[in-house]
C-alpha cells in the first residue's frame, strides 16, 4: 500500500497531525502498538497538562476543544514559586489584558478528544496494534516494514507500506528516531515524579505552586477551588517508601511536606509516578523523516511547556506540508523540511536549555545553590519586565527565559 505520510505514534502529537492535515487530500498510515479500543477510552494517569493561551487557541480552532467537557477545563490564573521558607516568593500574573495565564487540562481528557476529533477523516488509515519494523530509505520515499504487536502476534500478518514522508511521534524514547539513526541528548535528573489528585481545606484561588525545598520539589496545580494535583519529586527510593504507604499515613505525609497551608488534605485520586528525564533530538529531520511531539522533544515539567511545544511543532510542519500540497510540490523536500527544523529549534531550544538550568539550580541543595536561586527569584520579583517576560514565557510560548537564568557551568 502507498500513502504520502506514515505517522508512527497516536498519542495526542500524531493524532494532532492527522487532524491538521484534514481536508487536505493526503492519504495518512497512522500506526499505533495500542489497539484502537484503548486510544478511544485512554486510562486517568493522573498527569493534569498545562495548556498556553496560544494551545487553547489551537485547540478550538482545530474542533478538538469541542470533546472536552468544560467542567474538565481548569483555569491557571496565577503561578508562584517558593524557595524553601524564604518570605519572598515569586508571583506571576497574567498579561495586561488577560485573566489567566492558560488552563489545566487531564491528559486523559487531552488523548480522548484528539481521538474523537480524527474521526470520520477519511485520509488517514489506522495501523493499530501494529509496531515498525524494518525502515528503507530511497529518493522517492520510505519503505516500511509493520509487524503485529505482542498482543496481536496470532491475529494479524506482517506487511510492508510505502510513503513519501515519514513522521515519528512515538515519544521522548523514540525507537522510530532511533531506527533512523538520529540520537538524541538525554538527561536524567535521577529523580522520581509522584502525581496524585488530593481534596484540601482551603481554596488554591487558582494558583499554581512550584516549591523547591532541601531534598525535595512540590508543585501544585489547581483544577477545582478544593481540589489540586500535587507534584512531588523525590529520589527513587524516598518515593518508593511513601508509595507503600496506607492512604491515613499517606495523606498526613503529603499534609506535612506542603506545611499544611492548604490545610488537611486527603486522597481524591490514584497515585502515579514517572521518571524525570529531558530529552533532546540531534536533529529533528532526515532525508523523508521528521519527528514531532515528545520525539522531537522531551521536556522536564518545571516549566509546563511539554503539550504546548508539540503541538507547536505539529503547526509548523503541517504547514510545510499543507504548502507543498496545494503547489503539487514534494511534501518531503528538504527545504521545508529543513525550514520546520529551523522553527522549531528555535521556538523549543532556549527554553528546553532554560528548563535544565532551573531544574538543575533548584535541586542543588549546596550552599551557593541555595543562595544563587534566592537571589534569582527576588530580582524576578522585583523587576516587572523579568515578571512580564515570565509571564509571556508560559502564556503564551513567546520567550526564552534563558536570559533570566544565571549561567550553568
């Protein structure tokens, strides 16, 4: 079978590109390890996603906001960030004209509606329960092999499909990347993430809290006015003791690391943990390759920009694509390809090097750390164009914040 695309991946990225390229006219193979069951009804995973003002945007324009239900949309209008038991927080506010920063969405409810807004396209073909095998290049296009995933190994036989582009969205441990020779700088910060939906006393006024203390960080994401997702990072083995704990020891702990100052605060959720670990992609094309989404790059959450920079990578080269269609032009050529490349380093580098140098700086709990990031946080305070620039930073994905952070050696 020939298609013009091969997307490898249909988590919210490949999916995001199926329905940017809708009405174009090109014939999509989306191929997916998970059966199509599982991508129409995706499991809670506990992970809240930090949508900018310019994903929300896209999001309505493109029709996937219209499956989300507004009770599952939480508005962010606020972000503080606490150093220890210092007085003097940081607080960002919206921009001038705004009233919030952007909003919380559940992945669960993120994956769920970019499912159901891909249906009924007539371009695209699902691969579902299938893996990529084998991946020949040659001037005209891709060859690829796909082979039955392991659930589906009896049911259904390897074959072999051809396409003009091909477009990993396989996520930040991309084997799609690596079959096509393309590293990638990783680092793993040797740290456990928990998230966990907990009920509290008091209201969280729809404000976030990034809290970086000795042997710890805690974030907290307000989604209803007594309900937050909290964030707590910890070495491995810290996290595993406080996993076994029974929900009773559970809920006093997690009352205690935030100082009770959300007052008693009791389990609304199942709990969750994740590796934190950054990754970067050498490149993010090849002779009829790109990569979007989590493959391209992988972001630490401290700065809530993971969602919101795949989908400006899907917006970038759809429009390459979309460009080169209505010209009857290559899809794959290298200069477009090359020019989504260029775009998207830009747009996505400064703050995936500032993203490293915040998590790096706040979890240094050394002395001169320690003294570095208090100094940072009040100039921040102090300085309404650095809180300005913040503020635009998460909002609305316009700045680096490079230039806010000491120099990393």
């Amino acid at each position: 079978m020939t298609f013009d695309l091969a997307i490898i991946g249909a988590g919210p990225a490949g999916l995001s590109m199926v329905r940017a390229l809708a009405g174009s006219g090109l014939r999509i193979a989306l191929v997916e390890q998970q059966s199509a069951a599982a991508l129409a009804d995706p499991p809670f995973d506990g992970r809240e996603i930090a949508l900018s003002l310019r994903t929300l945007r896209t999001l309505r324009e493109s029709g996937v906001f219209d499956h989300i239900a507004p009770d599952q949309v939480f508005p962010l209008e606020h972000a503080v960030v606490l150093n220890g038991n210092d007085p003097h927080p940081m607080r960002v506010s919206p921009l001038r004209g705004k009233t919030q920063l952007g909003a919380l969405v559940p992945n669960q409810q993120i994956r769920r509606a970019v499912w159901a807004a891909v249906q009924g396209q007539s371009e695209y073909t699902l691969f579902d329960q299938t893996r990529l095998g084998a991946v020949r290049t040659d001037a005209q296009g891709v060859e690829l092999d796909l082979e039955p995933a392991q659930a589906a190994a009896a049911a259904a036989p390897a074959q072999t499909i051809r396409a003009k582009l091909l477009i990993a969205a396989d996520s930040r441990f991309s084997e799609t990347r690596r079959k096509m020779g393309i590293g990638a700088d990783s680092h793993d910060f040797g740290k456990t993430m928990l998230v966990c939906r907990m009920q509290h006393e008091q209201p969280h006024h729809h404000t976030a809290w990034e809290w970086f203390c000795i042997g710890q960080t805690l974030a907290l994401l307000p989604l209803s006015e007594h309900l937050s997702s909290v964030v707590l990072t910890l070495p491995q083995h810290e996290m595993q003791a406080l996993l076994e704990l029974p929900d009773a020891d559970f809920e006093r702990d997690i009352t205690r690391r935030y100082q009770g100052r959300l007052g008693e605060m009791k389990r609304a959720g199942s709990r969750h943990t994740y590796p934190l670990v950054g990754v970067y992609a050498q490149r993010f094309v090849a002779p009829r390759f790109a990569l979007i989404g989590d493959a391209a790059v992988g972001m630490h959450p401290v700065t809530a920009h993971g969602f919101n920079f795949g989908l400006h990578g899907v917006d970038l080269l759809s429009r390459e694509i979309l460009a080169a269609a209505r010209a009857g032009t290559d899809i794959a050529a290298p200069e477009r390809l090359q020019r989504f490349e260029a775009a998207h380093r830009r747009a996505t580098r400064p703050l995936y090097l500032a993203t490293q140098a915040i998590a790096t700086l706040y979890t240094d709990d050394r002395g001169p750390a320690r003294l570095v990031r208090r100094l940072v946080l009040d100039a921040s305070s102090r300085i309404g164009p650095l809180r300005l620039a913040i503020a635009t930073a998460l909002s609305e994905d316009g700045l680096s914040l490079r230039g806010l952070l000491p120099r990393m050696t």
